[in-house]
C-alpha cells in the first residue's frame, strides 16, 4: 500500500487518512463493550447473563483501556501535524481549532451525563460539580466528573498545550528531541511503577499513568515522522531510538508487568495491545470503506455519549421484575442494542454540534490568519523608515 504522502505529514487540508477514522470508531466500540459488559452482567441478579465470556475477554485484557491508548496514539499521529508554523498566528489558530472540536460536544455530555450516571440513581451531583466539569478540571480539585472517562479528554488537553511549547521552542520537527521527551516520560513512569512492585510509591497512580500517556503520545508523533513516512533524509538515530522504545512498551515492559503482577487486568497489557492495534491498523490492515469512515467521523461522540445509552436502559432494564424477558437476553444482545443506540445519538449529536462547531473553528482560525497575515506583510512598511528599506533593497539586489 502507498505510504502517507509528504502533504498528509504536514496536515494538508484536503487529506484525509480513512484508515486513521476506522481506528478512531474501532477504538470507541472496544471501550463501549467493555462498559457495557461490566455494567450488564449481573443485570438478572448474581448469576450472570448469558455471553458472560464477551465481559470475561474484555475484562481480562482490559478494552476499554485498549481503545483508549489507540486514541491517544492517533492523536500524537495526527494533532502535531495539524500546527503549520510556516502559516500566520499558528499557535492561536491551532488552539481556536481544537477548542471548537473537543469542547462544544463536551460540554453538551455534561448535564447528559450527570441525569443518567447520577440523578436517576439518586447519587449526589450538585452545582458545584457541575460548574467545574464545565472547565475539564474536576480531576485536579477532586470534584465528581458526570462521566468517569473524563480523565481522556483532560489528557488531550495536556497534550495539545505540549504541542504548543514544543512548536514555540522549534522542537516538533526535531525527532531527536521529541524521542528524548517521549523516554523521559516512559522513564518516569517505569521507575513509579518499579517502586509500586517493591511497595514504596513514588507518586499517585495518575500521576505516573499521565507521564506514560504523555510518553504514547509522542510515540505516535514519531511513528508517524519516521517510521510510516520513511522519508529519505530522516534521522536514522532517532528512528532506532523510535524502534526501541515501541519495543519497550511492547514487549520489555509487558513481559516485567506480567512477571511482577500477573497478567489479569493488567494496564501495561493494555498499553502493548493498544499500541499493536494501532500499528497494524496504520501499516498493515488498512481499513477503509464508507461506513468507516463514517464511523470515525463521529467516535468523538460515540465515545462521549455511549455511557448515556447504556446507563439509560440499563436504568429502565432495572425496573422490569427480575427474571423477566428484558432482563435475561445474552449479554452480546445488550452490547448490539447499546452500539446502535449510540451511533444514533452520535450522528445526531455530530450533525448539530461537532460538525457546525468544527466550520466555525476552522473559520475563526482562517480569520484569525488572515489579519495575522495582513500585519506581518505591513509591519515593515509601517515600522521601517523608507530610507532603510531603499538600504536593503540596494544590498539585496547587489548580493543577487
């Protein structure tokens, strides 16, 4: 198959990697089945349902998980290539962009989430809470968040503001530096989850996840640039270096977790499977139909929105008498019901929301380009005296 061209690297507007959207919608089914599994199984009482092996596999290597780090890889392979510093004002038309596209969705999952995962339950969830969801921050001051993959969102957030200091310090087209930024992390995180295996915690368990997502992420960035691209002068070095430290999560690290803590539930399992996903959906398998394409359009809000679904019937479900037709179905009947549940309220949710939000943005940063532009064309005219001009008019033409 045709490697990404050089413009797709450098975020041309009119490319589009079709396999990256069949990962994104791949991604968020893994998470809604491992939801779904966990909180059904037991829908009938303490026998589980039939189909309890669906929740069985996706318990035992952690799904949801998986899904998630192949989110956080398309986002290192695809954000960093969005940012354009040859373009006028790249920094605040990059931040106008991705505020558009991740908060207007967000925002709306907000009181969505609150009714279905707390207030039809009767569990607390007052203003204070709502407010600071508002702001993506209730992690940090220990609020409750209306829904617990929240966290995710906060991580993309974190690594777009990453984005940004790597672009002002001219680092996000050195592979050499981001390789070293990205082993950092990874560092960081093994040395905590060293320390945990011997029962002297170097520091809280989102604290070292954070550094490791950041780390992922960055893998992304550099798959991209140097392995997937394979462009002829690129830094053989920094691509060894890419190399191992996908070796690393693959293999070293799953291999140590395993032998240290059993394989069961394991998040470092998790990661390696995750980042095997991604690898062979970008190189090797590469999907890419209609409905793919579709689908990964709006995973942002099959992701956002599937908790609403399925806390909403598994709510209705709990008020049928026990041992009733609606409450003793095969567990992949629920699974089946709650996809297409959601993928309704996604292309819904996407049709008025994303959609309008991501022209509105795309618009303002045009915008904000355009008079970042007309200023900087002006600047000299307007900040250099006439007679030094002619100066360097006369030395450019000479030395030409």
């Amino acid at each position: 198959m045709a490697e990404v061209s050089a413009a797709a690297a450098r975020g041309a507007p009119d490319t589009r990697l079709r396999y990256v959207d069949a990962l994104r919608a791949i991604a968020a089914f893994l998470v809604l089945w491992l939801h779904v599994g966990d909180s059904f199984l037991h829908l009938d009482g303490a026998t589980p349902l039939r189909g309890a092996w669906l929740q069985g596999v996706a318990s035992s290597v952690d799904l949801g998980r998986v899904g998630v780090v192949a989110f956080f890889l398309i986002s290192g392979f695809v954000i960093p290539f969005s940012m354009r510093p040859a373009q006028p004002a790249p920094v605040r038309s990059f931040l106008i962009k991705r505020f558009l596209r991740i908060f207007p969705a967000y925002w709306l999952s907000i009181p969505f989430g609150a009714a279905t995962g707390w207030w039809l339950w009767g569990r607390e969830f007052g203003v204070a809470d709502f407010l600071v969801n508002l702001t993506l921050l209730q992690d940090l001051f220990g609020m409750r968040a209306a829904e617990g993959l929240y966290w995710t969102l906060l991580v993309e957030v974190v690594f777009y503001g990453l984005c940004v200091v790597l672009l002002l310090t001219r680092s996000l087209d050195r592979p050499r530096r981001l390789l070293a930024l990205a082993a950092a992390f990874g560092s960081v995180y093994s040395l905590a989850l060293v320390a945990h295996w011997f029962g002297r915690p170097l520091m809280g368990k989102v604290a070292a996840f954070g550094f490791l997502n950041l780390s992922i992420m960055l893998c992304g960035t550099l798959y991209r640039r140097l392995i997937l691209e394979d462009e002829p002068q690129g830094d053989r070095l920094a691509r060894a270096g890419t190399i191992a430290l996908f070796g690393y999560y693959l293999i070293v690290l799953p291999c140590a977790a395993v032998w240290a803590a059993g394989f069961a539930r394991n998040a470092t399992i998790a990661y390696a499977l995750g980042m095997l996903l991604f690898v062979v959906g970008t190189r090797f398998v590469r999907i890419q139909t209609r409905l793919t394409d579709w689908l990964g359009r709006i995973s942002y809000s099959i992701y956002l929105f599937h908790p609403v679904v399925f806390m909403s019937l598994l709510w209705l479900l709990s008020r049928q008498p026990a041992g009733s037709w609606w409450r003793t179905q095969h567990l992949g009947v629920y699974i089946a019901v709650v996809a297409a549940l959601t993928v309704a309220l996604a292309a819904l949710v996407y049709r008025w929301v994303e959609r309008p939000c991501i022209r509105l943005g795309h618009r303002l940063a045009r915008s904000v380009q355009e008079r970042a532009g007309r200023a900087r064309t002006a600047a000299p005219t307007a900040d250099v005296p006439a007679a030094a001009l002619a100066s360097v008019d006369s030395a450019a033409s000479r030395s030409s």
